[in-house]
C-alpha cells in the first residue's frame, strides 16, 4: 500500500487539526519526493467523497469537526434565543452547528445576526462547539442599494441609476423623497412589492447635486460603498496615538529623500544610494506604520475594512485618517519619522548581493517631485533639485543604470501604455486630458520599489514566516488560444504548446513596434494576462518575471503591505508589534478581502474618470474625432477617442443597413455577403453623438467606411456562422483553439482531471 494512505492522512489530521494545508500535512507526516503524489491523490479523493471540506486554497478540515480556527456563518437562533453558526468552506457551509461565545480576548465588534460571516477561534467543551469571533466581515447587500440622480415629478419623482450596469428605476412617493430635489444625487433602497409590478423606493441619503463638478468622484464612492466617514473611536486613537517604542538604528544622519507626484498626498518611501569599490549601496526607507496602527485597534480593524486607499482626480479617500496618512505616517522633510528600511548591496552589474532590514529612524533631506528630480539630471539649473544632484541624485543614477542591466537580464514584461490624467481646476471643473509623462526618474523610483520588495518576500520565505505574496499568473491556455486566434488574423504566427515566458511576449511587442499594429498588439498582450492578486502561497509574479514579490513600500496605501511589515517585525524580532497568530492563520482571507477592496477601488477611479471625461466632451456633441477600436462584441464596437483617451460605444445598429457577424476569433464583425469589416485596431472618424454625464457614457457614430474583405476570405456565412440577429455569430473555431482544446483533453485523459 503507497505511503500516505487515508487513515493516515485522516488520523493526522484528527490529532493536529490545526494543521489544515497540505504543506503543515506533508511535513507532519515527513511526505517527499513522490510521496507527495500520494497525499495529493489522497486529499482530493477524500475531499470528493466528503469526508473533507476544502476551506481554503490548500487547506481542507473534517466535515464533521470545525477548524480550530476557520471562518463561520450565522444561520440560526435556536429555542434558547442563543446565536448559532456553522463553519464555512468553499462549497458553503459544513460540520456540527456552532454556538457564539461573543468576542475573543480584547476583540469588538457589532453583534452579528443571522446572515453575517466572520473569522472565530473554535473550541469543544462537553460535546459542543464554541465560537469565539476574531472579527465580523461586514455584510453588504449590493443590490439593494441603488445610487443615481433623483428626477422629480408630480407624484414624487424616481431614481436614475448612476452605473451602466444598473438597469433599475425606483419610483419614489412623494412622503419617501426626503426633500431630495430635481437634479440631487440621492442614494435609495427598493420597498417590497409585487414580482411584476413596478418597483418603488424610499430615498435614504442626498449625497450632491449632478451639477456640481464633484459629483463624479461621489457618485463612483457611493455606487461602489466606499467607506468616506472614519467612525469617532478611530479619528480618537488617530489623534492621540503615539508610534510603539521600540529598538531603533539611527539613519537621520543619511541624506534620504523623497520623490513623488508634484501632488502627492503622502510620503512612505524615501532613497539613497551610495557608489561601493565594487558596486552601489542601496537604502530604500519606508514610513513604519505598524507602529502606530497596532493590531487589535480600532485603527487596525478601519484600515482592514477599506484595504487601500482608493484615487481620484480631485480627492483621495484615505486607508488611514490624515492624522496618519498625511502627516504622522508620512515622510515629510526635515522630520523624524520612525521607518522600516532595506539595505541593499548590487555589484557592479546590477545582481544583488546581500540584503538586510533595519527597523530605525530616518529624517527625509528633500521632498523633490518626479520633474524635479529629472532637471537636476538633464542639467537645468536652478531648479529645487540641484542641491541634491551631487550628493543623492547622481549616485541614485548611477545605480539606476547598473540595475537596468539586470532588470534587462530578467525581461520583465515590456508593456508601456500611455496614462492620461484629468486635470481639475481648484473649484472642481476638468480644465484639460493630458498624457501622463514617463520620466526615467519614475523607472528609477519603480526600480528600486520592486527590489525593496523582492527583498521582503526572500527574507520572510528564508525565516519560514508567513506573509502575503503580490502574485501574477502565467497566461491561461484560453486566453494564449484566443491571443493565437487573433494573431493569425494579422499572419502573425504564436505557437502553442510552449510555456508562456515574458520574453516571447517582449518579442512580439517590439517586432510590431513601430507598426500599424503596435497599439493592437499591446492592448492584445495587456488583455491575455491574468490578474495580479494576493495570496498566502507564492506561485510567483510573471510580469515582473521574478520567483518571489511581496508588497512592502505602501503601508499607508495598502493593508497588503502593513501585514507583510508586521511579519518582518515578528521575524526578525524588531518589536512587539508584529504579526499575530491570529492574523497569520487568517491570511487566506485576508488576502481575498484585499484583492475585492483593491478591485473595487480600481472600478471607482475607472468609473469616476469615465464621467469627468462625459463632462469634459459634454458641449461637444456633434464634433468629429478620430479613434481606435478597441473591443468588438456582438452588440457593436468600443473605440477609445485619440486626444482624450475617452471610451466610448457604437452600436451595432448604427454603422449601416449591412447584416453585420461576429467573429471572436478575428475580433472583428463582418458583413455577410459583402465581406467588409470593422475589426479590432481599426483607425476609424467618429461623431461624438449622445454624452450621459452620470453614467460617463458616449455613444459614437461611426463615419469611416468599414475596410474591404480579406483576399480569399470566405464570406462569413459560409465560415460556419450561424444565421439570427446581426452580430449573433460565433463563426468558426481556429486551429489554434482547435489544437489547445485537443492538447487539454488529452491532458485530462492523461491525469484523470485537474489536479
């Protein structure tokens, strides 16, 4: 019989149920090389018949006996009045019910009702299990409420939903209006009422006026619940707290400074570097916000609840307060500050030789901006960085330029797409859509940002420490089929089969560089990539092509990188604050709050954006502009405005009488019969026909002609197109998506599924 076998497993499993990944599993039971086979064939056949439940990537409890420690749902009260819950795993809820004990330790909360979920310690007395909640996650109805603009009428008025993806109207009484006004941003909440009748509201909150230049960033805050207000008791600790004694290592004497946007809100990083006999010494100091915002406070569990700091053209909304954020916590010049730093020594190439972290404090020289830095450089004078450029600067170039050899070695993913920025005038209106300049001293900043981080993740691994990776998967094989799909439209060949490497990509970018088809091409490249995420287990970042990445050089921004200080504090035993047990074993979690903060964040600045642009190209309506398209769907085509970088849509309906197909794999949509295409790239005239402010949405009317059939193409009907409404065609399957398909199947006979 193979070692290990499910007795053992389950045996094991019975007697340390603490230790639910396979990893704490492997090393308990001394499982190697193919032993390592075994115990994965074994969980997953026992996760399959359901004597496991899966509660997290690789983590896996008893079905009938709770984790020590595990996420919850509340789901009864029973005869006694008393609250009642259930563990929680990936398909639901598992295992015997749960009786609440209240709070653990110095942990508070809001009581939880039937519905909530949280994190809780769990344990068995008399044959009965107790929780003991760490946290409450908060509970979110997300279509309840709906955000948009209040339109009065006789009868009361209704709600104009602010998202394009909200397709409800509320019809409000005029005893439910709140005095909410024509033209007033209101938030409301549906009232009950019948399945097919028409759906009426209460208005719960008059958050603006659609007319004030401002209201585009508080419809995205509000349309996406995010928080603005810090409650009482955190503004309290906020301004009364002081930074955790501990042991420090003096750097106020390095001249440190700062380099950021000319409008940047806070400082948490701070370089210096040092030419070496046989290389560069490298200093990159960030703000220690773990000594401040402790574990268990009110601050810590605020700066948990939001994640990140969320961006946008005329304001930031905070992790922390600004007590903190702006001032406390930020390097600002000519302050101490406590600081986490990283001593980085690189040889003369660029390779890094040794590390060390160092938990002192520092005192910020200079506050220079990005252009400010860079004239130093190029040599004009009399700007606020010549000081510098001797003593800091030139030895930071210096460095630069030895890293830019390794960074070449390494070929990270070469995409460089253009950023515009909206620009806003003091009493909120957008004066202007400018390309954002890239200079070298932002690569310079990014460079050192990445090695910094690169750093925390080896030490923390080396010192078996848990902590969050930042991890970037490889291309999946559907989305490497479609890029092949599209390619081969343009004879461009991408073979499959091979493993996906930053460098083939890097390859294809600068063939076509200085193409017709290099902005295609790379907005093609950007889509085929996975989603960068956080996670407890490393798989690596492919982008930056590097085995290990960690997020270490944003606490004030980012929750991701408080934690990962906190472990290096813990492991490194630099103070008393660092990261708990309690934390540590909820990282799973933590990391997939973060990941859902940080891709609502990103919806609200994209969102907000879209209006300012909608009200930037509000009195334009009827000018012409040229664009690129850059998405086809059935429905019609996405092209983004040359100038402005403003998206907007054409509906299939408006580009001619033609009966137009859709074909996936060319990215394209075709006329039947004739042959004429609008495809993906395309440089096309438009008229900028209809502009929706508060859903920042533009509706465009195609001018340029569509271009001429392919030589030798088929008409799409014959092409395996089905007939139906225009654009309702999935035309037929490439031979690279063939090939793909073919090879998966056959990895799956192979294997007996997905491992």
């Amino acid at each position: 019989m193979s070692f290990p076998d499910r007795e053992t497993v389950l045996d094991f499993i019975a007697k340390n149920p603490s230790a639910t990944t396979k990893q704490d599993i492997a090393r308990g039971l001394k499982v190697k090389g193919r032993e390592r086979q075994n115990l994965r064939q074994v969980l997953k056949d026992l996760e399959a018949d359901g004597t496991l439940e899966r509660t997290g990537k690789r983590a896996w409890a008893k079905t009938d006996t709770p984790p020590p420690t595990g996420v919850i749902i509340f789901e009864e009260i029973d005869d006694d009045g008393e609250l009642m819950a259930r563990s929680v795993g990936r398909d639901g809820a598992f295992g015997p019910p749960i009786r609440f004990a209240g709070y653990s330790g110095k942990s508070k909360g809001p009581a939880p009702g039937i519905g909530d979920k949280g994190l809780a310690r769990i344990n068995e007395a008399n044959g009965e299990y107790h929780a003991k909640l760490l946290k409450l996650f908060e509970k979110r109805d997300e279509e309840s409420q709906l955000t948009g603009r209040f339109e009065r009428n006789p009868k009361g008025g209704r709600v104009i939903p602010a998202s394009r993806k909200d397709k409800r109207t509320l019809l409000i009484d005029k005893s439910d209006t709140k005095g909410a006004e024509d033209g007033d941003l209101v938030t409301a909440m549906p009232k009950p009422g019948k399945p097919n009748g028409p759906a009426f509201g209460v208005v719960t909150e008059i958050i603006g006026r659609m007319d004030d230049p401002r209201a585009a960033s508080l419809l995205a805050i509000y349309g996406h619940d995010i928080p603005v207000e810090f409650p009482k008791d955190v503004l309290n600790e906020a301004e009364t707290i002081k930074p955790l004694n501990a042991p420090r290592e003096d750097l106020t004497h390095i001249p440190l400074i700062t380099i950021d946007p000319h409008d940047a809100r806070d400082h948490d990083d701070a370089v210096y570097a040092e030419k070496l006999d046989d290389g560069w010494k490298v200093i990159v100091a960030i703000a220690d916000v773990a000594a401040y915002v402790r574990p268990g406070t009110a601050l810590d569990r605020e700066a948990q609840k939001r994640g990140n700091s969320t961006y946008f053209p005329d304001r930031v909304v905070p992790m922390l307060p600004f007590e903190l954020s702006a001032d406390a916590c930020s390097l600002v010049d000519n302050e101490d500050r406590p600081c986490m730093a990283v001593e980085m020594i690189f040889d003369q190439s660029g390779t890094k030789r040794s590390h060390r972290f160092i938990r002192g404090t520092m005192r910020s020289h200079a506050k220079l901006s990005y252009e400010e830095a860079q004239a130093a450089i190029d040599g004009k004078t009399g700007g606020a960085g010549e000081p510098w450029l001797k003593p800091v600067l030139k030895p930071l170039w210096g460095a630069f330029e030895a890293l830019g050899e390794a960074r070449a070695r390494r070929a990270p993913l070469a995409l460089d797409l253009p950023e515009k920025r909206v620009e806003i005038s003091e009493d909120g209106k957008v004066t202007g859509i400018v390309e954002k300049e890239r200079f070298d001293a932002h690569k310079l900043i990014e460079e050192f940002m990445i090695q910094a981080n690169v750093a925390a993740a080896e030490t923390l691994e080396k010192l078996g420490s848990p902590l969050l990776y930042r991890v970037h998967d490889q291309p999946s094989d559907a989305k490497l089929a479609a890029l092949a799909d599209f390619l081969q439209t343009m004879d461009i060949k991408w073979a499959l089969g091979e493993r996906p490497q930053t460098h083939r990509f890097n390859r294809l970018l600068s063939d076509h560089a200085d193409t017709e088809h290099a902005g295609t091409i790379s907005e093609i490249v950007l889509r085929s990539q996975a989603q960068a995420i956080y996670a407890p287990e490393n798989a690596g970042h492919f982008g930056l092509n590097l085995s290990k990445y960690a997020h270490f050089t944003s606490p004030i921004r980012r929750y991701s990188d408080l934690i990962v200080h906190r472990a290096l504090i813990s492991a490194l035993g630099l103070g008393d604050d660092g990261l708990t047990k309690e934390m540590a074993a909820s990282l799973e979690d933590i990391a997939s709050h973060l990941v859902d903060t940080e891709r609502r964040s990103m919806a609200a600045e994209r969102e907000a954006t879209d209006r300012y642009l909608a009200l930037y190209l509000a009195d334009k309506v009827g000018a012409e502009f040229e664009g690129r398209i850059t998405g086809v769907t059935p429905a019609g085509l996405f092209i983004r405005l040359g100038g402005t970088g403003a998206d907007g849509f054409s509906p299939i309906s408006k580009l001619s009488d033609d009966y137009w197909v859709h074909d996936e794999g060319a990215m394209a949509l075709i006329a039947r019969g004739s042959g004429k295409r609008f495809e993906m790239g395309q440089v096309v005239k438009v008229e900028l026909a209809e502009v929706t402010p508060l859903q920042g949405g533009l509706l465009l009317k195609v001018l340029s002609p569509p271009r001429p059939k392919k030589p030798g193409e088929k008409p799409p009907a014959s092409r395996g197109g089905r007939s139906g409404p225009p654009g309702r065609s999935r035309g037929k399957m490439s031979k690279a998506r063939k090939k793909t398909r073919q090879k998966t199947s056959r990895k799956k006979g192979a294997k007996g599924g997905k491992s």
